[in-house]
C-alpha cells in the first residue's frame, strides 16, 4: 500500500488517555502519513498542542476561527482533503455530539464537513458507566448505521480507578485499523500476479512440551499475511502455510488458509504443497528446536531441595530447515525466497543463507531495530540476491514492504515462468 501523500485527520478529545494521541500520532507521522491534529478545548488542558505540531509537522487547529490561510476556510480544506479522520480518544461528548450533527467546535465542525466516501473511525475511552450507559450505545449505534468504525475500548484499570471496559483500544490495533482502512481506499494495483501461485508461511510454531507447555517465538504473522494479501490483491492465487498468528487470517477469497502449528507439520505441509506453488515465501519464524520427547501427562511441580530451588531439563533437537528443504526442491520455473531475523551480522548471515538453502533472494530484518521485526506494524528490511546485490529499504508499513517485495522478484519469477513455458 503507498501511504504516500495521504492525509490523516486525528482528532483528539477530552479524555485523560489523550496523552496516547500524541503515540499513535508518532506512529502515523513515521509511516510518512500527513498528519494534522484537530484539538477540542478539554483535550487541549490534557495535552499541549506543540506536541502535535511538532510531531506532524503541520499546523494545529483547536479553534474553529482560527484560520491561518486567508484564501481557504480550514475547516472545510481539512475536511475535505483527508484521506481518513480518526478520532482517539473519543469522549463520550464528542461521541454525543457527532451523532446529533452538532457543530460547534473545530472537531465536530470538521466531522460533520467530512464527504461520507472518506473512511470516520473512532476510538472511544471513558469510565466504563459512561461507556455503557444507554445515550452512549445508542450514539454509537447511529454512527455505526453511517458507516463509521468504531474500535471497541479494552477492558482493565481504568484511570478512575475502576475496573471494566472504556480503556482506549491499543494504539497498536488503532494503527491497524487505520492501515487496514486505508488500504480500502487505496486504488487496486494492477493484477500483474494474475494466474500466479504463490505459498507464503506466517506466524510462529508452537512446540509441545506436554499437553499445556510449549515453546513459541514473538512473530506475530503480520509479515506473512501482508505478502499474502499482497500476492492476492495482485491476482496471485495464494495459499497462507499459517502457524499461530496474533491478529485474525485474511478474509480473501484469493487466499486459501491452511494451519501447521508446529515446525514438523509445517515442513510437512510445505513440501506436499511446494510443487503446485510457482513462488515461495517463507515468512513464518519456525522454531530451530523442537523438545526430543512431549510429555502425553501436564508435567508436575517438582519437590524443591533444601535451598529451595529445583530445575527441569528439557532436551532439544533441532528442527527441519522449511526454507532450505523447499529451496533444494526448486525446480527451474520455481522462485523461492526467504527471511532472515538476526540480532547480529546481519547481511553476513543473511548472504550465507542464500547460498546454503538455496534461495533466489532473502529478505534481511535486525530483529532488535526500533520499528521492525516482531509484532510491530513497520519493518525496516534489506533484500539481498545470490549475485551480492542489495537494497536496503526504509522503514515502511508490512504492507508496503510486501509489495516492494514482490516488486522487486516479479521480474524474476515471469522470466522463469516464460522460460519454462517456452521450454
Ligand atoms: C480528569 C478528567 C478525565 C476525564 N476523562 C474522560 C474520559 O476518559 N472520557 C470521557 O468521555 N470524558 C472524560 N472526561 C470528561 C470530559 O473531559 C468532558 O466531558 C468534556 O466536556 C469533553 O469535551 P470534548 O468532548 O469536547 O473533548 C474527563 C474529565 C476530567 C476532568
């Protein structure tokens, strides 16, 4: 998805959790979204505006006169040139008011402005009475007719010290709801993956130790299920190898889900698979060790010795390498490409990768970045080919490096293709 060039209008309102505005504005502006903050006056006495100024670089607007170019009325040119309005944290007032059509501050006046073809989410936090109470749901109910998101508070502590639901939704999944958002109204990529078949593995493995203990890793799969949906935005008929994933499985029917939750089904799975597949992407992060025996019993407690203490051995073996067994399986009209997480030496390992399992390129990540590797919406990756070259790319969204990923093997694959069909 190219984030480039388009605008997010976030409005930020009287809650105490507006201090998280200014995270998820952070978050946005580095994804090289154009960012401007609307305050309303509650939310400007729980957060100062030259956070959000310079944070996104642009103006921000809390008064509704307050319009710093003579030619345009700003509440309109805001309205209207944003590519998509979230509101977080969203009080229980803005919330009231938006469904009233009420418009008597800058970010209601902006709401209201706002063409009904442009994407409204909102974010709501507050005490879980106010939350719950009739006016609020059926506010939400009118908006939710109008197509606005709403994303769903978490429940916890709250800040009142009570517990229940209204804490605002992790700025994790309020990005991925706006990425996801965003994506919708991006203009379909031409269909340059048509009538190609495409494996991607994702998500992590789970290796038993007995019937309730296993051993896993943080990948969240968002890496896998980007280049999946990718691929089939594209035209490619993909097949998702999924391990256990952290967010849902792409609903597309472009995309087939098949589930392996340890690295043995996995490798299984991957090479019954491979030979209808013309590409292949290994993005799950399969466990390296797997225990040599499972346990059919829960392990019990082990008495302590006289220091208090006891231990329990759990002998590993290593596992079946995915990557380097579908690489050895090639054949000449089959593109195989892999991922290598490291938390050092990383395009050493990297290169040494490609030649030992045999890939066509790899795509490199430092595990211990800020923005990239495990569980966060960004990566920041280098691609690296059999012949030394690379090409480091910048920190981009999952979805954007999908892309630039399958950019950058296309041009291999339909040669290998051609080549074989011509052959
Ligand atoms: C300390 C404090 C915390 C508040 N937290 C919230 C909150 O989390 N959610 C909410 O809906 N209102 C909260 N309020 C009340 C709103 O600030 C109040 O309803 C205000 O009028 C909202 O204005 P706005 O919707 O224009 O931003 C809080 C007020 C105070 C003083």
């Amino acid at each position: 998805m190219a984030l480039d060039g388009k605008k997010i209008l976030l409005g930020v309102s009287g809650s105490i959790a507006a201090y998280r505005a200014a995270d998820l504005c952070s978050q946005l502006s580095k994804l090289g979204l154009d960012t401007t903050a609307v305050l309303t006056a509650a939310a400007a006495r729980f957060i100062g505006t030259p956070t959000f100024q310079a944070l996104t670089r642009n103006p921000v607007y809390s008064d509704v006169f307050d319009e710093p170019e003579s030619k345009r009325i700003a509440h309109i040119d805001l309205a209207q040139s944003a590519s998509l309005v979230i509101v977080a944290p969203a009080s229980a007032n803005i919330i009231a008011k938006y469904a009233a059509g009420i418009a008597d501050d800058m970010l209601t006046t902006c709401l209201l402005a706002t063409p009904p073809t442009t994407p409204v989410l909102i974010a709501p936090a507050m005490n879980t009475v106010m939350w719950e109470h009739p006016a609020t749901q059926a506010n939400l109910a009118t908006l939710r007719l109008r197509g606005v998101t709403i994303l769903t508070p978490a429940s916890g502590v709250l800040a009142c010290g009570d517990t229940g639901t209204g804490k605002l939704a992790p700025v994790e999944s309020i990005l991925d709801a706006i990425l996801a958002q965003l994506d919708r109204v991006t203009p379909i990529k031409h269909q340059d993956f048509t009538g190609i078949r495409v494996l991607v593995t994702a998500g992590a493995t789970r290796e038993p130790i007995d019937p309730v203990r296993f051993i896993t890793n943080r990948s969240s799969g968002k890496m896998g299920i980007a280049l999946a949906l990718a691929a089939a935005e594209r035209g490619a008929c993909v097949t998702l190898l999924s391990g256990h994933i952290t967010v849902a499985s792409p609903l597309n029917p472009k995309i087939t889900v098949v589930n392996a939750q340890t690295a043995e089904l996995m490798h299984r799975a991957a090479l019954q698979l491979f030979p209808e597949a013309d590409l292949f992407i290994g993005a799950a992060a399969v466990a390296d060790f797997t225990p040599v025996d499972v346990n059919d019993q829960k392990i019990k407690k082990l008495s302590t010795d006289s220091s208090g203490s006891s231990s329990l051995t759990v002998h590993l073996r290593q596992t079946a390498d995915i990557a380097a067994a579908v690489g050895h399986a090639k054949r000449t009209d089959q593109v195989v490409i892999g991922f290598a997480a490291e938390s050092e030496n990383l395009l050493a390992n990297a290169a040494r990768k490609i030649e030992t399992k045999n890939l066509d390129m790899i795509v490199a990540n430092d595990i211990t970045a800020d923005g990239a590797g495990f569980d966060v919406d960004t990566n920041a990756v280098t691609l690296l080919w059999p012949d030394g070259r690379t090409l480091p790319l910048p920190q981009l969204s999952k979805r954007e490096v999908a892309e630039r990923i399958l950019d950058s093997l296309y041009p291999l694959l339909t040669s290998r293709l051609q080549a074989s069909v011509g052959a």
